[in-house]
C-alpha cells in the first residue's frame, strides 16, 4: 500500500494524502500568524509533520521544489526566501528521523503539465489548477490545497501511470 503525502510549501501550507486512486484527504495549514519568527514557523511545521506521519502514515513524502532565488529578483525578500526553503529542510528532516526516506521534489512545471496540460504564468496557473480540482470533484479552499493535490495526483499518476490519464478531458467525462 502507497500512502502520498503531497505538500505545497509556504506561510500557508497547501496538502493532500492518501493512496493511488482514492480520494485523498486535503487542506491547507499556516504553521504561525503573520509576524511570527520563522522558529516559531519551523517548530510547527515540525510537529503538524510528525502528526501527519502517525495519523496518516504515508510511505512518499512530495512537494513542489521552491524556484531558484534569481526567479524571484526583486520580487522576494530575505524573510521569505528563508521559509520556502526552511519548511523543506524541517518537512525533510522529520519525515527521515521518523524513518520515512522517500522522500521526492516535484517541479513545478512537471506538475502543471501533467495537471491543467500547460505551465502558464502563476496566477493564471493557480485559476485552473483550481478549475481541475473542482473538475475533480475535490472542493478547495484555496490555491495551496489546489497546488498540493495537484502533486499529489502528479507523484500517484509516476507510481500508478494509468492514473495519469484522468485529468485529460477526454477521460474525465466519467468522472462528472
């Protein structure tokens, strides 16, 4: 049995888990208020984690790889670049010290590919990541719940390829 714990990393935490070809549970956590130190972000993200690894006990562990800081220039600040590349070190560290060692990035454009069929720009990407969950039959919350089930169905459709074929229009009509 393959348990997926797909994740989208940032001050709001988009995820998803379950096995192949059920239906996942889903949502989306923020590790602090706005404000709070990135200890304080890092030292719940540890623990909601661990919570996670006993609740659901996933074998693979996945989320988006963070872009590269020259992707961001002049958009991003110190602050920021910290947390999205802190969560996956302590998100990592966890999963390996509970004894988790699958543990996977996915890029980003390797996910909306697969996904919505076309990597776009990001807040037109977030509109129909979104559209395909829904189209799914997943209710969203937001963008980051959307993002992590869209690894999730990404990384389950890499174990079990026949999966892969469900987000394609065609072969979504049985699914309405």
């Amino acid at each position: 049995m393959s348990v997926i714990l797909a994740l989208d990393l940032a001050s709001r935490t988009g995820w998803a888990v379950g096995e192949p070809g059920q239906e996942p549970a889903h949502g989306s956590i923020q590790f602090a208020k706005p404000g709070a130190s990135h200890e304080a972000s890092f030292s719940n993200a540890w623990g909601w984690m661990y919570s996670m690894l006993a609740d659901f006990g996933p074998s693979t562990v996945v989320w988006e790889a963070p872009m590269p800081t020259s992707f961001n220039r002049g958009k991003s600040n110190v602050n920021t670049t910290t947390l999205l590349y802190g969560l996956p070190a302590i998100i990592g560290a966890c999963a390996y010290r509970c004894g988790l060692y699958d543990i996977r990035k996915a890029e980003t454009r390797d996910v909306r590919l697969h996904f919505i069929g076309q990597n776009p720009k990001r807040d037109r990407a977030k509109t129909l990541v979104i559209r395909q969950c829904r189209s799914m039959g997943w209710e969203v919350e937001d963008d980051n719940e959307a993002d992590a089930l869209a690894t999730w169905h990404y990384m389950c459709s890499l174990i079990r390829p026949q999966l892969a074929l469900v987000t394609t229009p065609l072969f979504q009509q049985g699914r309405r």
